[in-house]
C-alpha cells in the first residue's frame, strides 16, 4: 500500500471554484464589478451636476422673488392700470418679436404681480 494514495477525496469547494473558474463565471464577475464601478462613477457625476443645476435654479428663484417684491413695493407707490401694463407688455413683443402678440404667460404673471401691489393691509 502506497501511504500517499489513501483514496483521498478532492475537496469539493475546491472543485467547485475550479468549475467557476474554468467556465469564466469568475471573469464576469470581475468584469460585472468593473461595469459597477463605473456605473457608480457615473452616477456621481451625475449628482454633483443636479446639485450644481438645483443650486443654480434656486438662485434664479431668489432673484425673481426680490425682483418681484421690489416691483410690487415700487408699484404700490406707484400704481399703474392693468390695461396700461397690459399694453406694455404687447410693445415689448412687438418690438422683441415683430408681432402684437404678448406670451399668455408673461401676461397672466405681470397682471398676477399688479394685483399683489394693489391689495392693501
């Protein structure tokens, strides 16, 4: 009897691992890990430019509330008809865009924000 061959059995982690190794499920992994990875990277970036864009537009959003309280103050002091505003606002498409056709939008904001100056406490 050969001492060293004692029917030793293969561990089967061993054999398992070996399998995986020898099918390329370990290179999927590894390369599924990589994807991951960038992936994550990517996501990072992608954060940072929505919390620059978020920071940007509540900026412009506190710019447009002084804008607006500044002018409400002025237009209190200085009322002005809605038709005369109204007006205004057909000048300046004119002149901006070549037609007497006002943004619907712009309009119902301008006539919104002259109706916020005219309220009195």
């Amino acid at each position: 009897m050969d001492p060293n061959n004692d029917n030793i059995q293969p561990d089967p982690t061993q054999i398992f691992l070996k399998h995986l190794e020898t099918t390329g499920f370990v290179e999927q992994i590894k390369n599924l890990e990589t994807s991951l990875k960038s992936i994550g990277g990517e996501i990072a970036q992608f954060n940072a430019a929505t919390n620059q864009r978020q920071e940007s537009a509540e900026n412009i959003a506190a710019h447009i509330l002084a804008m607006e309280s500044l002018l409400t103050a002025i237009l209190k002091k200085y009322p002005v008809k809605e038709s005369e505003l109204i007006g205004e606002i057909k000048h300046q498409a004119t002149v901006l865009t070549g037609r007497n056709i006002a943004n619907p939008a712009v309009e119902a904001v301008a006539v919104e924000l002259l109706r916020r100056s005219q309220v009195r406490k």
